[in-house]
C-alpha cells in the first residue's frame, strides 16, 4: 500500500499547556469537537475521538510540548491493523502557540480527505474553542 506524509502549522491563541490540554483531555477533546472522546494524558493509553471513528495510542507526551500517537481512522478500504503516526509539537510564541503537526504513513488514497479534515474537524473548532 502507498502511502503520504502530510505537515501542517497551525497558530493558536493560547498557551502551549492549554493546547495540549484541549487535545489529551477528553471533556475538553469532546467539547471542542463536539462528539464523544475518550483519552487520558497517560504514555501507553489507548484513546478513541468522534465516537469511535478514529482510534490509538499514546506512544510519547510532554506535556505542552509534544504528543506523538498512533492513529488511525475508519475509512472504507483502511486495513484494520494500518496506524499511521501523529506528532504535534508545541512552541510558545508571541501571541500563544505556534503548532508543527505531521502524519507519517497515511493511506495514499486517504491523504486528502485526512488532510483536509484536520483542518475542518481539528485546527479550526479548537481555534474557536481557544477563542470563546
């Protein structure tokens, strides 16, 4: 299977703590995405987000700094056991956090759709959360 490596930097206006926060706590996870998530901030935890459709591990966390997960989401034709891997990186700047995400080993037929629904499901309902 071929598969795509995806980078994307996001700006938030919060605190790199906050940030991290927002995606390794599942009421706030839950709360910016609007649908059930269950995730703890434990090394080796395995988490679930959007009811289900995306499922993983924790693999390394610091806390404000870095998330690294295997993810992997319920897309028709996905084998069951492919995981491809997430990084977030966290920096404080000026205005709050400047953001470095990638995913390593996406599905090729996939990489656009997952690409696109970061945005739409994660960076831009957690910008908004951050803000109200």
């Amino acid at each position: 299977m071929k598969t795509k490596d995806i980078h994307q930097t996001e700006m938030f206006n919060a605190d790199p703590e906050k940030v991290y926060d927002c995606i390794m706590n599942a009421e706030h996870h839950s709360e910016f995405t609007g649908d059930d998530a269950t995730i703890q901030d434990k090394q080796g935890a395995e988490f679930t987000a959007f009811s289900g459709y995306v499922q993983g591990k924790n693999m390394q966390l610091e806390k404000g700094k870095k998330i690294v997960q295997q993810w992997r989401a319920e897309e028709d034709g996905l084998p069951e056991d492919h995981f491809s891997e997430v990084t977030f990186l966290f920096e404080k700047v000026k205005d709050g956090t400047k953001m470095e995400f990638y995913q390593k080993g996406i599905p090729e037929r996939h990489a656009k759709d997952i690409e696109k629904g970061w945005k739409d499901f994660y960076w831009e309902p957690l910008k908004e959360y951050l803000e109200g």
